[in-house]
C-alpha cells in the first residue's frame, strides 16, 4: 500500500510539474511586428549569387508558429518589396504587411516622385486588410552613401503626407537622426490619429520619453539590446508603450550584446553551407527568436516574462489590430 501511494503522489507530481512547464508556452502569445522575410537569405542567398542551400520560408515560419507566435508583420522597403511583402501576406492568414519607401531607398522616388506615391497609394488600396502599417520609412544618416540626407528629409515628409491620408499606424525608421525626426514627428503627431511605432529603436531614455510623450510606440529588437546604455533605455520605456521584433534577418542577439547574458531559450544552428530544414542558421535571425527578446526585456526591467508578455501583446493589438481587442464589459 505505501508503494502504491508512492506511484499516486509520484504521478500527481509529474502531472502537477507537467501544467507548470507547458502553461506559459501555452499562454504566450507572440507578434513580431518587424520581419524582413523577403530577403534573399531565405532563398538560400548571401551576398554573394551562388545558393547555399534551397528556399527554406516554409520552415521558418513552422519555427515561429511552434515558438507561439500568433502573426507577423512582413516588413515593405520599397515599391517592389511592398509589393512582394503583400503577396507572401495574403498566403497565409496569420501574416501581415507594411507598405513605405525606407530611407536609404528613397531616391528611387527621385524620377517620378508622383508616380512613386501614387504606386505606394495603390499598394495599400489592394491590400485591403493585409496592410497593417505604413513603412518602413523615416531618416538614416548613418548611411548617406545611399541617400542624402536631403532626398531623405524631402521624401520622409511626402511618405508622411500620404500616410495622413490612408490613417494607417506608422512603422518608422530612424538612425543617427533623432533630433531631426524628433522636430518632424512633433508638427506631424497631431494630424496622426494613429501614431505608430518607432521601431529597432537605440535612442536615450529622453528621446524614448519624448516620442511616448507625442504618442508613440517603441519597438524593441537585438539591435536594441547592444550595450549597458540600450539596456537602461529599455528600462525607462512605459509598459504600455513597448513592442517587440526581431527585424530578422537581421539584429539577432550576438553574444558580444549586453543583453545576451539574459537569454534563456537558445537554439540549435548550423553553418548556411551545412543548412539543415529542421535548424536555424547562423547568424540569420528569424521570428522565433523573438522569444529571446521577452527575455531580456523582461529581465532588465526586473519583471517575469508570463506578465509582461500578455501587456505586450495587448498593445501590439491596440496599435495594429484595434478590432481584435476585447470588448469592454
């Protein structure tokens, strides 16, 4: 008989530690609201033409709806990209596209700016609901060997102009530009019902104050996360106004960053000439990863990740996905 009370509070145990482990990863829900899928590192290409290995979307994606997230949103840098970003959408209903003219892009415009607006306007139109936010755009003076500063700043208020037209929330970039995108957001956040999200964002506490202040979200990523400076900035940002991503391919959590240390789930990768269906590569981000970033926001703000996660989910619904929030009893 002691025997057999043994095995019973043994299984009771195992089924009690079972509920324990599975319930947050069954509560968690995920949305990366920045994910370049379109890239060409997701056919198998890396700066260079020669394919390491064949297009692998389908198994990404299997990563990201097995690690819990609900929807991504399919970034768009430029017409043609906007346009591909559209399609992969409408594939599949737990993604989502933007539409913009990133900044680095942005003399594409300069030949026939009407027309370029115009091709931007049309985009959104068909997408209907599939297009959840306009951009990628803003400024990026880190990078003004792609475009001047002045192309940038003309561009980035026409994109702005058109965006007050469609009422979309805004997905902005911004590097190296703060004080002018600051005094530009500042004359247009009134005429923006919607405001939108300044995303991978690596600003000081003041300046993430200020654009939280005019209305704004912040969007959190590995590039986010690089120094002890980022860290304290993620500590300062309002709960109610924080958003997560992953930007992958790009601005994966390197461990030389700050906020590696606070990483709990990690995942097996191989090199993209030893690419695998079932493994992650390295050195290539994906939205899976986007657990990792909980982890560190949750951790350097001193909370658990099962009670910020549900907070950060909600705003990401109230900025994107306004009709999907509970209606108020």
């Amino acid at each position: 008989m002691h025997k057999n009370l043994v095995n019973v509070f043994g299984l009771l145990s195992f089924c009690h530690l079972s509920h324990l482990q599975s319930t947050p990863s069954l509560k968690m829900k995920y949305i990366d609201i920045g994910a370049n899928l379109k890239d060409a590192m997701y056919e198998g290409f890396y700066s260079s033409k020669n394919q390491k290995h064949e297009p692998d979307i389908d198994h990404v994606l299997n990563r990201a709806w097995n690690a819990g997230l609900e929807k991504i949103i399919v970034t768009g840098t430029n017409v043609e990209d906007s346009i591909s970003s559209l399609k992969l959408a409408q594939s599949d209903e737990r993604l989502y596209s933007t539409v913009g003219c990133h900044p680095t892009r942005c003399s594409e415009f300069e030949n026939d700016p009407e027309g370029y607006l115009q091709s931007l306007d049309k985009i959104i139109k068909e997408g209907g609901k599939k297009v959840v936010a306009f951009g990628e755009f803003g400024l990026d003076y880190d990078r003004v060997q792609y475009c001047p500063v002045e192309t940038q700043l003309k561009y980035f208020r026409k994109q702005l102009d058109l965006s007050v037209t469609h009422k979309l929330p805004l997905f902005l970039h911004c590097r190296n530009a703060k004080s002018d995108f600051i005094e530009i957001m500042k004359e247009y956040a009134p005429k923006l019902p919607r405001k939108g999200v300044i995303h991978s964002f690596d600003g000081t506490p003041f300046q993430a104050v200020e654009l939280t202040d005019l209305g704004f979200y912040i969007g959190i990523n590995g590039c986010s996360l690089k120094t002890k400076e980022n860290l304290e900035t993620v500590k300062s940002i309002p709960e109610d106004r924080l958003l997560l991503e992953t930007d992958c391919p790009w601005c994966e959590v390197k461990p030389s960053h700050a906020g590696f240390a606070y990483i709990r789930t990690q995942h097996e990768k191989v090199k993209k000439e030893q690419w695998k269906p079932d493994k992650m590569v390295k050195s290539r981000n994906e939205p899976a990863n986007i657990v990792q970033i909980l982890e560190i926001v949750a951790a350097v703000r001193g909370v658990e990740r099962e009670k910020l996660g549900p907070i950060i989910h909600q705003n990401t619904l109230r900025l994107f996905f306004p009709h999907e929030l509970p209606t108020p009893t």
